[in-house]
C-alpha cells in the first residue's frame, strides 16, 4: 500500500483511529464518533461502504476527477469490521464500493491505494492502466 500511497499526488495521508469496542452497535458509533472528529470541516467525503457506487477504474477515474474539480480535500472514510455507522454513511457525499465481497479493512485502504493511482493513471493516459481486454 506504502508503494501507490506515495505515488498519488497530493500525496495519501492516512489517519487511524481506535477500533471501537463493546455491540457491534456501540463499536460502529464509538468509531463514527472518532472518524468525524478527524474529517476536516471542508472535506468532501466518501465512505466506503457495500451499498455504494462500484465503478470500473475509468469510472472511478471519472469521479476522481469530478470530486476534484469540487475544490475540497478528499477524505474517504474505511469502517472496522463492523462497518460505518449509518450516521457517517449518511454525511458522506458520495459512497464508493469496492465490489459485493467483504474486505478486512487493511485491504480495503491498500485496494483504495491502488485504485486512486490508477484511476491517475489513467487521467493522465499512463500506460499503467491497460483496461479491459477482449473476450
């Protein structure tokens, strides 16, 4: 992950906070809790989450570059293994998924990582990104 977080331009900062303990319900608020004290004040944010849009990487590309041209900072926000709380979920501005299945969330930021880089890539027509190939 250290590799495609150090390639991104501006550069991706990652900041961690304390899994929540207790119910599952009480583990998602005390995280959601902790996560918006952390989302700076003007930051579009996306929350990772099932339910969301799961765009191929031109997608992804695509919305990259919409949520830029916004002129706020990214902030995408990665639940524990209980998920986001439905109030962060309901604050995001947008919900991104990375597929139907279910990633441990140290996956899920490395899956991102790489993601956000290619989704770069391609906006800048590098030929990382070779996009899909014939049947």
């Amino acid at each position: 992950m250290a590799r495609y977080a150090a390639r991104l331009r501006p550069a991706l900062r990652i900041v961690e906070v304390a899994d929540g303990r207790g119910a599952p319900g009480e583990i998602m608020r005390r995280e959601a809790e902790a996560l918006r004290g952390r989302i700076p004040a003007d930051a579009l944010s996306i929350a990772l989450d099932r339910g969301g849009d799961a765009p191929d990487s031109a997608g992804l590309a695509r919305l990259l570059t919409r949520w830029t041209e916004a002129g706020r900072p990214l902030c995408f926000l990665i639940g524990g293994a209980e998920g986001l709380d439905p109030s962060l979920l309901d604050r995001a501005d947008a919900r991104l998924s990375l597929g139907p299945m279910v990633w441990p969330h140290l996956l899920a930021r490395a899956m991102l990582a790489e993601q956000l880089f290619r989704a770069q890539s391609i906006l800048a027509n590098h030929p990382y990104h070779r996009g899909p190939r014939g049947p």
